[in-house]
C-alpha cells in the first residue's frame, strides 16, 4: 500500500501543513510543536484521494513520554475525517497516524519507532501574574512585571499587553513594550492617579491579568494587585491580604467590641475606611449607642476592595489619630457583586473503550473563584430537581465522569455546570436538550422454528 497523505489540524486557532508519511529513503521532517488549552481537542485528518477508497480504518497514537510507548488514543472511519482525542493532563503529547487498509494489512505495521506526525503541548493552566508600580521618572510613570508559567514566552509580541487610564476613566490606551521587557515607562500626559492593567498570555492562549496604580506622585506605589491562574480575568493576589472576606451585597454589618475603656465610657465611634491601602475617609455612620458593642451597618458604593478600622471615642473625647497614610486597615472586605459566567462547552457520550463514560467541558470566567468553585449535576428535567455527581471540584475546565452501572442513572437527562465564587455568587450553565446515554445496539437471536400459521 502506498504511504498515505494525512492533514491534520488542531482547534486552537492554528492550520497545519499537511502530515506526509515519509518515503523509506527520506529524512522525516519534524513537526513544530503547537499548543492547546483544552484537554479534549479535535484533529482532523484529510485522506489522499486517491488513496481513501483503500482504506478501512485510521488509528491515533500518542506518547507521553517522548515516543519511548505509543497508546491507541482513537479511531476513526476515513469518511469521518477526524479524531476526538482525549488528554489524560497537561503535558507533551506526540501523534502518529496508523492505517488499516482492506485487507487488514496495518501501516506501518508496529508503532516501535515511528516518526511523529504532530507535536501538541497541552496546557490548561493560565500564567501567576504579578505588577508592581515603579517610582516615577521625571515625566514617565512606570511598572514592572513577573509572570511564572512553563509556557510563556516573553519575547512574543503579544506575550504582554499593557493598558492604563486616568482613574475613573472608561477608556483604556495601549502602551508600547519592548518584547523581552519585564517593565515599562511611559508618559501619562496627567498628573492624577492612573490604572494600569498587565494582560499575560501564554503560548496555548491562557491568559491573567494583573492591576496597579501609579501617578507622578508616586501615589500608588504600595497598591499592586495580582491575579492568580484558574479563571479568565483571574482573582485578587493573597498578598492584598490572606484574610480579606469577601460578600455578594453593598450593605455590611460590623460586629465589634470594645476592649479597653476608661471610667468615662465610650462617647462614640468612628469607621474610617480606604480602597487603595494609602488614602483613608470617614465614614458617615448614623447614631448609635457605642456601648453595645455593633453591629456597624452602613452600604457602600459598590464592587471592589474596601479596608475597615474602628476608632472608638472616650467619654471626655479621647481618641486615637486617624489612620496613616499606608497604615494597614484592621479588615479587609472585597465586595463582589457579579455571578461567575458558566459556558457550557462539550457533553460528549463515550463510545467504545469510553463506553459508560461522559465527557464535560465548561469555562467560567469569574476574578474570585476559589480553589474547589465548580459542582456537577444532572437532571431530568431543565428546571430540576438536580443530583450532583461531582461536587466541589476544581475549574480544571474539563471532567469525565464514570456513570454508575446496572441503571442507576436515567437514560438521558440533562447536564448542569455550576460555578460559586468566593463571596457566595452562584453562576451556572445547563445542556438546552437532554442527553442521551443509551448507547447499546440491540441484538436479538433466533430460539426457535415452527410452520407457519395459514
């Protein structure tokens, strides 16, 4: 059988050439290695027409380990064109296409040795990205930058991208960085406080972002902000503050108590608050007997980082200085008003090897997911009642679930993915029709014969 000419190409934004199966006498070419972002990828194939009618079946292997072992990964008819791979995790993966052709004669004929014909990094972690402001530079603001990830690549274009706007502003200007930088000046034109955003982006295109402020001042300098891998967007870096609590509404309670008073009592007591770590403001509380110890209720503006101290007030008027500049609240409390967005990508049902099996893919994008954010369930009906099978996982983006035996589970039903943030926000998505797990062909034999009935 002649060799075959195969096309392969992955769904991450990328067309490879086309997969010869090398002549004996030619030097294999390798492949570049490309990158993915999903566990579960498609790769179709494209037969040689004059070629394919010889064909029976086509066979993906992959190695993870450098081609020392290759395992069948999957199959597929030539008419179906591609191969539905799925990755056990993260990692180096190579690929090798074997064909059957009609008379069961297999090339090549073992896998010992082959050439690969693709090479895929799959990556589904985005990168740790940290800014920190810079002290100004006579008419230039500054920021400097650490991203950690395996697959980054600081010297590409599009590795880094950096934005800023005058506080308050709605619009953002992009700011030239020099491939290979970790920081950058510029000009603001402003002499007010200013935002900057740090997007990262890795070589599958997982992408984190980071936040600071500075200002010719060099107000801001102390108020970095990072954002950890899992979600897009990311969530606020610990060291913000490794205790902060978080809450999904405006309105907050204060419980308190006062620990050290003298013979004249408390007079009253004051809420300072800041939003950056530098500049503090009073809060307006209404009246209130100080004495009882709270709870402080008071609503604030809305979304974002909001710092706490009480200073109480003696009966004759004594009281500690406001905070300082810089000095650390006594709390911290990151209002997040906003549902975690939940798509759901994928429900494939396991055929063959995978029988049994169901395949889930979702992404959430949410800045403040915590470490174990995602519950799985399914459901006959779109409205419920919903039985979880895998609760309290982590937003790895991708799970296959094992479906109990002997008809535990209905037959189809539908699936939902559901996201909880840290502050207690809920977002979900459900499969808009049922699924469909009956996967068995019916079989029937012949147990007896009789005459016919006239």
């Amino acid at each position: 059988m002649r060799k075959l000419a195969l096309a392969l190409w992955l769904p991450v934004l990328t067309v490879l050439p086309a997969l010869w199966v090398p002549a004996h006498a030619q030097e294999p070419i390798q492949p570049q290695v490309l990158y993915a972002r999903q566990k579960q990828i498609a790769i179709p194939f494209d037969p040689d027409p004059a070629e394919a009618h010889r064909l029976k079946q086509l066979q993906l292997y992959y190695s993870g380990d450098q081609g020392k072992t290759w395992h069948l990964g999957a199959t597929a008819a030539p008419d179906q064109r591609k191969f539905n791979f799925v990755a056990e995790g993260d990692g180096y993966y190579l690929f090798a296409v074997q064909t059957t052709d009609n008379n069961n004669r297999n090339y090549p004929e073992k896998m010992d040795g082959v050439t690969p014909g693709l090479r895929v990094v799959i990556d589904t972690t985005p990168p740790i990205v940290n800014v920190k402001a810079l002290p100004p530079r006579g008419s230039e603001v500054g920021v400097t930058w650490e991203v950690r990830d395996e697959n980054f690549d600081p010297t590409r274009q599009d590795s880094i991208q950096i934005e800023y706007r005058a506080n308050g502003s709605l619009s953002w200007q992009p700011v030239f960085r020099t491939p290979g930088a970790n920081q950058a000046f510029w000009a603001p034109g402003t002499s007010a406080l200013i935002d900057v955003k740090i997007r990262a982006r890795d070589l599958a295109g997982n992408t984190a972002e980071a936040t600071t402020q500075v200002s010719l001042t060099g107000q801001g300098i102390f108020g970095t902000q990072g954002f950890t891998p899992g979600v897009a967007g990311g969530a606020p870096s610990e060291a913000v503050d490794n205790n902060r609590r978080f809450i999904n509404t405006k309105r907050i309670s204060l419980n308190y108590e006062i620990t050290e008073k003298g013979p004249s009592g408390i007079s009253g007591i004051d809420l300072w608050f800041t939003t950056d770590g530098r500049s503090w403001s009073k809060f307006q509380l209404p009246k209130a007997d100080p004495n009882l110890g709270g709870p402080l209720t008071f609503e604030v503006q809305g979304e974002g980082l909001y710092g706490f101290t009480l200073v109480p007030k003696s009966g004759v008027g004594l009281s500690a200085p406001p905070p300082a500049i810089g000095e650390k609240p006594q709390l911290w409390i990151e209002v997040d008003l906003t549902k975690p967005v939940v798509q759901l990508e994928s429900v494939m049902v396991g055929q063959g090897d995978y029988k049994g099996k169901l395949s889930i893919s979702w992404k959430v994008s949410d800045k403040n997911l915590g470490p174990t954010p995602i519950t799985l369930s399914y459901g006959a009906a779109k409205e419920g009642p919903w039985v979880p099978f895998a609760s309290k996982i982590a937003d790895t983006g991708s799970y296959i679930w094992t479906m109990p035996a002997g008809g535990l589970t209905p037959w189809q039903f539908h699936i939902k993915v559901e996201a909880v943030d840290r502050a207690g926000n809920v977002g979900e998505a459900v499969t808009p029709g049922l699924v469909k797990v009956d996967t068995l062909h019916p079989k029937a034999k012949i147990i007896d014969v009789q005459p016919g009935i006239r």
